[in-house]
C-alpha cells in the first residue's frame, strides 16, 4: 500500500515519488508536537501508536539538515526531529475545494503554549552550540544483514531489467505447457552466481536444485517497482512541463484481457517534445467505464490533472475504434480542450477509414492489417516481386513504379487504397501460387493464410468498397499528409479544409454520376480477375426471408456502399476538424517561417481566447505578440527564421515572451502535429518491435513497459529504497519445505 502524507495541502504518495516516509514518533510527547505543528485537529484525538501505525509525514516537512542518508539505500530522520515546514495557506486561494485534512485554527492558549515550548528549544539549543564539539554525532550504520539483502535487492533488479532490455520472457515454452523446465529468470539468476554474483550465491547457496527461487507472488512486486520506478522518471518530467495529450494505440491482448496501450505527449523543462509509453489500460466495460479508469489511472495514480490535457488521438484499429471514439466525446465534454485529433503516426486516410463502423470496410482494414503481417516473410516478398514484374512485362516503368508503391509499409500510406487496386491482380496470383505451394517452399501455415486472404480479396464487395475509399479519400489525401508534414504544411492544411469540404459536398450532391463511374471501374476491375459481380448473399437471404424481391447488384452498392461511406467520411472530417480545432491549429503561425510566408500580417490574438488561461500574463499578450512579429520583421539578413515550433522553443531568447513560450508548447503538445525529434517519436516503434519480437503467449505487460522505456536510466539504489518501504516485512526469498522431524523420519524409514 502506498504511504500518504498527512499534513495539509500535501498530496504526496510514496507511489508517485522517491521521498522518504517517516512515520509518526511512538514517545507520547514528541508525537504531539508533531500532531501540533501539522495543524490536523482530527488527529488530536488518536493515541501516539495509532499515529505511528497509519500516518506518516514526507520528507519535505523537515529541515534538510535533519534528513540525511545513511547509505546510498536508506534515508533517516535524527531522533530529535520536528516537522516545521507546512504549507497552511495554498487552499484559501481555491476555497471550493473539499480538503479531507481539516486545518485547525490556534487559540490564543495554543499560540502562548507554542511560543513558550520554542522558546525553551531555543535555550536547549544554545547550550549545546556553547558546549565543546569534542563529540560527534554518529549517524546509524546498516548492519551487515541488512547490507547483505540490499547487495541481493540489487542484484534482482539487475536481472529483471537485463531481461526486458533483451526483451526475454520470464516464462518459456516448456513452462506454458506444465513441463518442469528452469524458466528465463531463474536461468539467468543461475548463470549469474555461477559468474560470482556474492550476493545472489549466499542468498541460494543451499537451494535445492529444482527449487524455485522467487514466488511468483515476490517476482511481480520486483516488476512492480521496476516499472512504477522507470515511468515516475518520466512522469515527473511531465508534471513540470504542466500541459500533456493522450495517444493511444492498437489494443494489446494479456492472457485473453485487451489493453489499451497509452501514451502521454508533453514538453519537458529543456523544451523537448516527448511522446513516452506509460501503461496499458484494461479496455473491459462500456465507453463511461473506459472514462473512468483512465481519468483514475491519470490522476489518481499518476498525479497528473485533467484540466491540463490539451488533446487526445485513439489509433485504436476494427471494432474498437467506435468505442474509442465515443470514449473521446465524453472526456471533451468533461475537459473541453482535450481536443479530438488524429494521431501524427498514422495517415488520416487510414484514420478515416478505420472509424467507418461498416462490416465491409472493418473487414477490409483487418485483410490489409493481415497482408502486411503476412509479407513481412522474405520469401513471400520475392514471389510478389516476381509477380509484379510478370503482370508488368509490356511496361518495365509500370513494373518499377509498382515495386516501389508495395514497398515496406505501402499498408499505413494516405495512398493505400490506390496502391491496393494498382496491385491486386499480382497480389491474388501471388497469394494463390503460395497456396497451391508446388514446389514445397511454404509451410501449412502460409498456405492456409494465402488462401483465406486471396479469398476475402477475390470478392466483388471488397472490391468495390476499395474503389469508393480510393474515390473518396482522394479529396482528403493531399489534407492529410500536409497535416501530418512539416509545420508550414500543417499551417496550409489547416486553411485548406474549406476547399476539402466543398469538393466532398460537390460529390454528395452529384453521386449517383459519382457512383456510376465508381461501379464501373469496380466491374471491369472484377472482370479482368474474374470475380463475379453479385449482392452479398447474406443479404440476398435477407431479402427473401423478408419476400421483398431481388435487388439489382448496382443499386444493392450504391445504397450500401457508396452512401454510407461518403456521408461518414464527411461526417467524421466535420468532428475532427472542427472550428475550435481548426483555430488551434492556426496558431501556428507563431512560427517566426510561418509570420515570414504570411508577410508578418498574423493576428493570432483572435486564436488564443482558448488558451488564455495557459499563459503567465494573458493582459501583456497583444504587446508581447507585436514584439515578437517586429522582432522577427526587422531581423538581420544573415539571421534564419526558425521553421519549426522546436527550433523556436529551443531559441535562447524565448524566455523574454513567456506568452508565446506558452503557447508554443500548448500547441506541441496537440497529437495531431509531427513529432519533429525522432527520438521522441520512437515509443509507438519500440512497443511494436517488442510485440513483434516476443512470442504472443509470452507477453508481459510489466516488460513490455520497461523494454519500450529501455533509455530511461532507473537508479537501482531508489529501486531497493523504495521496495524496502513497500514491503518492509516480506524479502524475496525461497520457500524450502520444512524439514521433516526425526520421528517423522524415523516412521518414515
């Protein structure tokens, strides 16, 4: 359990930071001067073993000459210490708050009674500065025990993180199936005592050779602090840095749970945009659930603020992404400017799509999710490459460009429908040569993959909802990849938008010239593959059940198909660009590149009523903005104007306009906008790898989150510090069965 701080206005927890804990002194007297300083009248009443059993007080309540360390693992507080440091004000400021800890107002008795006891402090005090130093304090050592468990905390730690890092599962195969086989960490804790690992050799010594080490029970606590240790680095960054976004991605399943993975985008003190993997979030229950749990994982757990969050991206993929987007309606309504965005990491286009909540269209997504897991094999790289070029031979340009669009990725691409079309006539007859397999290079489990996939995409449905996608998103394609671009392109997409709408309203009011052209181009494409064009039959047992006649298949598309998708696509580029997104996004023009393309005509007062109550000093904002656009204007010739919002924040100058500083890093923040470092770009990458490295049933949630977090340096001693505190009373050590009695074993022979 975590320790909380009982004095007013605190709301520190062991779990959230590595300050020592003290509790509450046992000696009646000294417990209640303590009780007197913190002002808490509901503790007055409770007895000195109480207090000393429930309540503690963090290390900031005391002079730092009366905290010391004893050792690199431990922090003591001298036995004469009082707590003198409180803060008994900071609420006044916000009296609409509840405050659980009651602050008691002093009497006049209670006021002499004070000064009389600091007074007699004074004199104690003075007579043992007046007396000779010929004495010095020693301050308590470690015993050699207790040095001996910490040399061995120290040494699991070590363990544990060599194997995340290494992204080696604890378990293995042999374990899963019930074999009794030494698992990973057992191994190597093994390998490094027989390395001379003192610590761990005196620890295990006498184990038994099958006898397992640490409980199942004691290796997750080990995991628990690891990770609560490595993300409380990173999220103390991001509570300096006040203003964050939520990304998460696709739903990740632990022992038949799905998770959400969740990451926090900030900008830290040296005005570095970060992206970091912090958790996964069980995605059970409804979308008010779902709220729940991450507002309790965000504050509760982590100290962060909701009214801090300026932006929210789901990657979610299928099914989910429908509840994710309801989940991103209600945290709006609760917090407004955690504004809706699409993620920097994936293509709008594929966003677009993945959001239409139609059968055919989830279907088709997941096929183009399977084609790239299924390519990612060498050898089905060469068959499609061979494929192409036979398909090609009358034209080597066609068969170049070809290569080129199905390179490594081509499935995440705004222009993934086109390359899918351009593609599919080699893509069916590469995957039916696997299938059929006649020289042996496949395995069964390739083959049977081949099939189903070149099945669901020899349908005519799925062919012609590619071609409406490809028709559709055309309009949006161009939007989308200068809105994911650099930032002058995100500033040009952001006034596009009108021309976006239009072209998709013109095609709405005109579609069934639209969809004739669309059916076309999806028949003759059906032809040259030889599908047949017919309705879904699940559909056409539908209309019969219901004896309302045959549909003709044109009209069966246009009603199903073409409508549903461009009202949607529409619909869905209305919510996500909306007007207060749109205005934010506009505020890029505080970029001194941008304020120079637009001829330093900007008026970005008008932008940022919204964020108003972000800045340092909202009255001095229209002064500061005219400084910085003249700054700028009238700058030397040699002197480059910064093109992006991290060359801007990182100019030395920036401190002097704290209120674009602000906003600048208001506007990083937004998940919509490129993470320009690449470093801080890579946690979505390092989660991926790892899935993809490490065996599906052998995944651990604990690992996965200190692998993808590998460049965070923990410090081993505040681990051990820190799981000294948490489980004072239980040392990660083996279980031996007890020893029988002699008459036991007497009776036994």
């Amino acid at each position: 359990m975590p320790n909380f701080c009982a004095a007013p206005n605190c709301t520190r927890k062991s779990t959230q930071s590595d300050l020592a804990f003290f509790r509450f002194p046992r000696d009646p007297e000294r417990c209640r001067i303590w009780v007197e300083n913190c002002r808490r009248a509901d503790l007055e009443a409770k007895t000195a073993d109480q207090l000393n059993k429930h309540y503690r007080l963090c290390a900031k309540h005391f002079d730092p000459a009366l905290v010391y360390r004893t050792s690199p693992y431990r922090t003591v507080l001298k036995d004469t210490a009082i707590p003198t440091i409180f803060d008994l004000t900071s609420h006044l400021a916000n009296p609409r708050v509840k405050h659980r800890k009651q602050i008691k107002e002093l009497t006049e008795e209670d006021l002499r009674r004070i000064k009389e006891r600091r007074l007699a402090s004074s004199a104690e005090k003075s007579q043992k500065d007046a007396a000779p130093e010929d004495q010095i304090v020693d301050e308590p050592q470690m015993s050699a025990e207790e040095k001996q468990l910490r040399d061995y905390l120290r040494s699991l730690f070590e363990v544990v993180l060599t194997l995340a890092k290494q992204r080696i599962p604890f378990q293995t195969f042999k374990d899963l199936d019930g074999e009794n086989a030494p698992n990973n960490f057992q191994a190597l804790l093994e390998y490094r005592m027989h390395a001379g690992d003192e610590a761990l050799r005196k620890r295990f010594e006498a184990t038994p050779v099958n006898g397992e080490f640490l409980s199942s029970a004691q290796l997750c606590q080990l995991l628990d602090v690891c990770e609560n240790t490595v993300r409380e680095e990173m999220l103390m960054e991001a509570r300096e840095g006040r203003f964050f976004s939520l990304v998460t991605d696709d739903l990740v399943d632990f022992g038949g749970d799905k998770h959400l993975p969740l990451f926090l985008r900030f900008v830290n003190q040296h005005n570095v945009l970060r992206e970091e993997f912090l958790d996964f979030v069980l995605f059970d229950g409804d979308e008010l659930a779902l709220v729940e749990r991450l507002e309790a994982q965000l504050t509760e757990r982590w100290g962060l603020i909701m009214e801090d969050c300026r932006g929210q991206a789901h990657k979610v993929t299928g099914a989910s992404a429908t509840k994710m987007k309801a989940v991103a309606v209600h945290l709006m309504e609760k917090y407004p400017l955690a504004l809706y965005m699409p993620c920097s990491r994936m293509a709008l286009n594929i966003h677009l799509a993945n959001s239409l909540p139609f059968p055919n269209v989830q279907v088709l997504m997941e096929t183009l999710r399977r084609l790239a897991a299924f390519f990612k094999s060498a050898l089905a790289q060469a068959l499609l490459a061979t494929c192409i070029s036979a398909h090609s031979q009358k034209s080597d340009e066609k068969a170049a460009a070809l290569h080129q669009a199905c390179g490594e990725g081509w499935t995440e691409r705004h222009n993934v429908f086109d390359v899918l079309l351009d593609i599919l006539p080699p893509l069916i007859t590469c995957l039916d040569t696997i299938h059929q397999n006649a020289d042996g290079a496949f395995d069964g489990a390739a083959m049977a993959s081949a099939y189903s996939l070149a099945e669901t995409l020899a349908d005519f449905e799925m062919v012609m909802t590619a071609v409406v996608l490809k028709s559709v998103l055309t309009f949006t394609r161009a939007f989308g990849r200068n809105l994911q671009g650099e930032t002058l392109d995100a500033f040009c997409a952001a006034n596009s938008l009108t021309a976006v709408m239009h072209s998709l309203v013109e095609v709405n009011d005109n579609i069934d010239v639209y969809h004739e052209f669309w059916y076309e181009e999806a028949t003759n494409m059906a032809a040259s593959l030889e599908i047949p064009v017919r309705v879904p039959r699940l559909f056409v047992q539908r209309q019969r059940a219901a004896d309302m006649g045959e549909i003709q298949a044109e009209a069966y598309y246009r009603e199903y198909v073409t409508l549903p998708i461009i009202h949607s696509v529409m619909q869905e580029v209305e919510e996500m660009f909306s007007e207060v997104n749109l205005k934010v996004l506009k505020c890029l023009s505080l970029v001194p590149a941008i304020m120079g393309q637009m001829k330093f005509n900007t008026t970005e007062e008008n932008s940022a009523d919204m964020y108003r109550a972000d800045l340092p000093s909202p009255e001095t904002l229209a002064a500061e903005l005219h400084c910085w656009r003249i700054k700028w204007k009238h700058r030397g010739k040699e002197v480059r104007l910064p093109a992006t919002i991290h060359e801007t924040l990182q100019l030395p100058d920036i401190k002097f306009f704290p209120n674009v500083n602000a906003f600048l890093k208001v506007l990083s923040t937004l998940p919509v906008l490129r993470v320009e470092e690449q470093r801080g770009a890579a946690a979505g990458e390092r989660l991926r790898a790892y899935l993809d490295a490490v065996p599906a049933k052998l995944w651990n949630r604990s690992l996965a989150v200190l692998n993808v977090n590998g460049h965070v340096k923990p410090d081993l001693d505040v681990m051990v510090d820190k799981y000294c505190r948490l489980y004072p009373e239980e040392e990660p050590e083996l279980e031996l069965e007890p020893e029988p009695e002699p008459e036991e074993e007497a009776a036994a022979k």
